[in-house]
C-alpha cells in the first residue's frame, strides 16, 4: 500500500472504511476492581484463617468492619460511619432512620438509579421530580420551585464521580426545613470546595459495588453527624435493635424498636473495602488525571461540550460526560468512537450514547412510570396519604432539561488504569471524529 493510501486511510474514518485509531480495546470500566491485589487478599484471609466473618462475635473477631467505619470517618470527617449490605439497602435505611412514609415526597432528579426512587416507593413515599442542570444532578432553582407541603426530604445524587452544586441544595433544604439524603454511590472520595461528599446533609449513602470507585463485589455504607439518628440506622440496618458490647442484641431501649432489614456488612466485605479505601486516593487520582488531561485536550473542539463540574479538584473522574449539538449527531459521533476503537471488551459499556444508559433516566424506569407496586393493593400509589400524587406523571416530557441532556449526550468511562497511549489514543479518536461529525 502507498504511503498516500495510507495516510488517506488514516484520515479517513474507520465507520466509513478508515483505518481505525487502534484495535485493542480499552480496559475495563470498573474502577476499583483493577486494583484488587495482595492487600485485599491478605486482609480477607486473615478473616478466613479466625473462621470469623460475622462482625458482631465469632471464636476470633478481627474487627474489619469497625476498622473500615473508624478509618472512613477520620479519613472523610465523619462522625459515625455504619457498613451495610449494598448502596441499595443504604439508602432504603436512611429514609427509614429518618422516619419518611406515606403523606411524604422525596425530591429525586431524573439522572440517577433505580435504586433511588425504589426506596422511596417501597418506603410508602412519593417520589418529586426534579430536572437536572449540566452538572448532571439536581438543579437548585427547579428544586426550589417544585417543592410542596408535602415535600419533606431531598435525596441529591453525586451523579457519575462528581459533585454539582450541592451546597446550594443544602441550602435550600435548610431554610425550608427538609432533610437532605445524599447519594454517594458513584463519588466515593469525592469532594466540593474542600468538603467531602456526604458532609453536606443530614445522612449520606454509599455504594462498593463492582461499578464504583472502591468494591467488595458489594456493599454499602451509611455516614452522619447526628447522636440519634445513628442509632436508629444501627438498629435498622440489624433487626430492628442495637447491640451490646457482646455483640448481641438489645431490646430493652423502648425508643430503639424497631422493624430491621438486617443489611449488615460482613467482615469478608469489610476486609475488602478496608483495603480498596487505603488505595481511594490512587484509584480516583488515576481516574482523574486522565480525564481532565482528555478534557483539556479537547477543549478547542468545536461543538463539543462537557459537563459542568463545578469543582474539578474534586472529581473522582470514572466518566467524561460529553454534550453535542443533537441527538442525531450524538448518535454518529459515538458509533464513529466505536469504530475507531474507543470501546471496552464485550460486555463492557464503555463508551456509549446516553440513550443507552438505560435505567439511569427517569422514563426508563417502568415501575416508577407505570405506578407499579409490590402488594396487590397498590401500595403506595393507592395509599390516602397519598392522594396529593395523584396526578403526578413520571413519563418521558417531565423534565425537559433532563430529556434534552439523555438525547445528545455521551459517556465515555475512564479507567483506572489507562495509560498514557490509551489517554493519546482517544485523544486522538475524538479529534478525528469531531472534524467529520460535528459541522
């Protein structure tokens, strides 16, 4: 072949016969995951060799999970930290320890996860939606002006690694006395203006599953400042009472009865988060090196936007969210990416239209827009309580910024362990692509 056809070949875009920027694919999006090594195994084996991985008592506890709580708080200034059973059940906890239920609504924005509003739902709650800004979590002036009397919590999720402007959610909710719920889940180790995630409301949740920043395959975690309030999560989180110094529980404190969901962690999980949290500032460093080096690579190209992060320093960087001018041309310009070799292994969603991310978007959600329910009675749609959501539609056209941001936007996850001919190669890739695509 010519030097010639090579060059045109090059230049060239492979979706239309080109030769493609490369052919190995990307890693894996799993952040936390690549970094599993021999700290992760000593620690687990070391709960295996005592046959202890209970962590309320056993023949030789070894304490993995109130080391996890004791070195997450000081690490992130929290004054109580609590290991559960998943991100999931954390959540479900939080709302309960905070005593919503029917007759309440909880603001949700509509990027975020299923497991969001079903907490709400299955907390006898209404779900509020509220729209999201290019920060891609909740925006402060559409929450403001959707809230009711029967609005009594916030849940504000820190949306694919990266903080919005949550201290103005935060005040909002203070002056209208609403309690604040974040959801931590994608942005363990983040931060905004110096403060960590979690620190900004009344009770935060966290998420080790597979996906996040940190992983035991799963797992969840609780944090908050307040006396009383984790004392309610503890018992919870365990089967409706706390526990003793012997580990057992405690049914005599008549303000501590409650109806658990027993989420505890193990001590097989809290082994391997304690170990992925002693690596936290390495795996999001990573992540956000090489994001912010792609971001600012590209931050010439033309018609090519990116999501608001209001404080870059505190980014954990697992996702670039990228904004094109329409749908049609997000549609091209990520299949070109795919062609170019900007994508991950089978089965892997490395790169992908936000179309794709399926029940990350509120009208993808079908139990939440059919109004579906767990009991025969239709609970809690059909509870009196309730009756003010009785009009409430969750279909796609609620939230049109929100809507407007899933047509025409991208996602690209950004390894923990790109190196830097991967971070050159889609580099490169977007450059090429963008010169063809977006006119």
């Amino acid at each position: 072949m010519s030097e010639q056809r090579q060059h045109e070949l090059a230049n060239l875009l492979a979706i239309d016969g080109g030769m493609p920027v490369r052919s190995k694919p990307l890693p894996w999006e799993l952040p936390g995951a690549h970094w599993i090594g021999e700290e992760e195994m000593e620690l687990v084996g070391q709960v295996i060799r005592a046959r202890s991985p209970f962590r309320f008592y056993g023949p030789d506890p070894q304490r993995m999970v109130d080391t996890l709580e004791r070195e997450w708080g000081a690490r992130f200034g929290h004054r109580h930290v609590l290991g559960v059973s998943s991100g999931t059940a954390a959540l479900s906890i939080a709302l309960s320890g905070l005593g919503i239920g029917p007759g309440d609504e909880v603001a949700v924005p509509g990027y975020l996860w299923v497991s969001c509003v079903s907490a709400v739902v299955r907390s006898g709650a209404i779900p509020l939606l509220v729209d999201i800004d290019e920060t891609f979590c909740i925006d402060p002036e559409d929450l403001a002006r959707r809230i009711s009397p029967n609005t009594r919590a916030v849940m504000y999720v820190h949306m694919s690694g990266a903080a919005g402007r949550v201290a103005e959610v935060a005040g909002i909710c203070r002056g209208r006395s609403l309690k604040l719920i974040e959801d931590c889940a994608q942005a363990a180790g983040a931060s905004s203006g110096g403060r960590a995630v979690g620190r900004f409301g009344d009770v935060a949740t966290f998420s080790f599953q597979l996906n996040k920043n940190i992983t035991s395959g799963d797992g969840g975690m609780l944090a908050t400042e307040d006396d009383n309030l984790f004392r309610r999560l503890v018992a919870l989180h365990d089967l409706g009472y706390p526990r003793n110094a012997a580990g057992r529980l405690d049914t005599s404190d008549a303000d501590c009865q409650l109806w658990g969901v027993g989420a505890r962690m193990s001590e097989l999980a809290g082994a391997m988060v304690l170990a992925q949290m002693r690596k936290i500032g390495q795996i999001t460093g990573a992540m956000r090196g090489a994001k912010w080096r792609i971001r600012d690579a590209l931050k010439d190209v033309k018609g090519l936007a990116f999501r608001n992060v209001p404080d870059p320093a505190g980014d954990t960087g697992p996702f670039l969210l990228t904004i094109l001018p329409d749908a049609e041309t997000c549609t091209r310009f990520v299949a070109a990416l795919q062609a170019e070799g900007i994508q991950g292994p089978p089965g892997s969603l490395a790169c992908i239209t936000m179309r794709d991310w399926g029940l990350h978007w509120y009208f993808n959600i079908p139990s939440l827009t059919e109004r579906r329910s767990n009991s025969h009675d239709g609970f809690p749609w059909t509870h009196p309580a309730n009756l003010f959501a009785r009009n409430y539609d969750y279909h796609r056209g609620a939230l049109p910024r929100c809507d407007d941001l899933h047509d025409r936007s991208a996602l690209l996850s950004i390894a923990s362990t790109l190196d830097d001919r991967d971070v050159a190669d889609i580099i490169t890739a977007f450059r090429k692509v963008a010169r063809v695509v977006i006119a």
